[in-house]
C-alpha cells in the first residue's frame, strides 16, 4: 500500500548536501535527531498554552516539514558517515513516538475537537511504530508499511490543524476525519505485524 513514505528516496537526495555540510561541520547525527524533537516539543508546547490561537495551528505544518526534514537528514548522517550507533537507533525510535505525542496531544485542549479520539490516535500511532520496530528483534529490517506511517501522519494532522487555523470550526467533519485516522492507524499495526510475521516464517 502506497503511502507518503515512498517519496523519502527523493526527499533524501535534495537534503543529502545538507547532512553532508553538517556531518564536515562536526555535527551529530544524534544532535539532530534532538534538534528536531526539542523543536516538536516547542510546537507542542506553543498549542498547549494557546489552544484558542491560529497561529501555533497554522505553523504546525512547517515545524512538521521541518522535522521530516531533520528526520531525514539524520538518517543521511548515520548511513552514509559513519554516525550509526546504538544509542543512535534507540534515541531515533524514542525521539519518534515521543514527538509525535508532543505534537498531536496538545490538539485535544482545542474546542470542539473530539479529545478522546486525538489521544486514541496518538496511542494507536505509537503501537503502530512499535510494532514496526519489532522487525529487527526477529532479525529483519524495520517495517515501515502503511497506510499511517509518520510522513502520512504528518500530513493528516498537518492538514487538521491548518483547516481549524484558517476558521474551519471543529465539529462532525474532524470527528469523522479522526475516526478514518484511528481505522488507517489500526490497520498500519496489522499489515506491519502481518508483515514481520510473514517474514520471521521465510527461510
């Protein structure tokens, strides 16, 4: 199943002069992975103390552009530059579902959003990484099947805050949006644990 993910090849090329110029700098690649979750927390954080405000909403979707982009580039600067580390693997996974709690959490304290189903899609997300990183504990790659992977996240939310930001009133339209985003997420978790399964039986 196609998703968003399937354009980080691309991504990845634009941005490869940038970890290039970094990794000569004498930059981490670890620096930039909390680079970019101290930044996710900062948007968080600016929702959280204005939830009645258009602005923290209508930034969103660059501070999540932003963050795919450090995500890539961080990965450029371990594969390609010899920074790839234990501790890098697990700050990456880390830094991962604690952003992207930071990030969408702080959506429920808006009126009229549905808050319970904000935190359920946060919670389903978060399974959904995990279980994509159970990959390597069987010995294979991580699993980045869709169709709710993080870029995909990204845009979903990117797109509800961006909507409530320019005066769509929450209301039925985001309480259904968000179910479609719980569904897409459960099945992200079954493909991918399909998929590892699948995979842990192949000789």
């Amino acid at each position: 199943m196609a998703t968003i993910y399937d354009l980080k090849p691309r991504f990845q090329a634009l941005l490869r002069p940038v970890a290039a110029s970094l990794a000569r700098a004498g930059v981490s690649a670890n620096a930039v992975t909390v680079a970019a979750l101290i930044m996710s927390m900062a948007q968080g954080a600016w929702i959280a103390l204005m939830p009645a405000s258009s602005w923290p909403l209508l930034f969103l979707p660059v501070t999540l552009f932003l963050r795919m982009a450090l995500n890539a580039i961080d990965g450029i600067m371990a594969k390609e530059h010899g920074q790839a580390s234990a501790s890098g693997a697990v700050l990456n996974e880390l830094s991962d579902v604690v952003a992207d709690a930071a990030l969408y959490l702080p959506l429920a304290l808006i009126a009229g959003i549905n808050a319970p189903l904000i935190v359920g899609v946060v919670v389903l997300s978060i399974i959904a990484e995990m279980t994509g990183a159970l990959g390597p504990m069987l010995g294979m790659q991580r699993c980045y099947l869709g169709p709710l992977g993080k870029s995909d996240r990204a845009l979903a939310f990117g797109l509800l805050a961006l909507l409530i930001g320019v005066g769509v009133t929450p209301g039925v339209w985001s309480t259904l949006f968000l179910l479609a985003l719980a569904g897409l997420a459960t099945l992200t978790i079954i493909n991918r644990a399909r998929r590892i399964v699948a995979e842990a039986k192949t000789p």
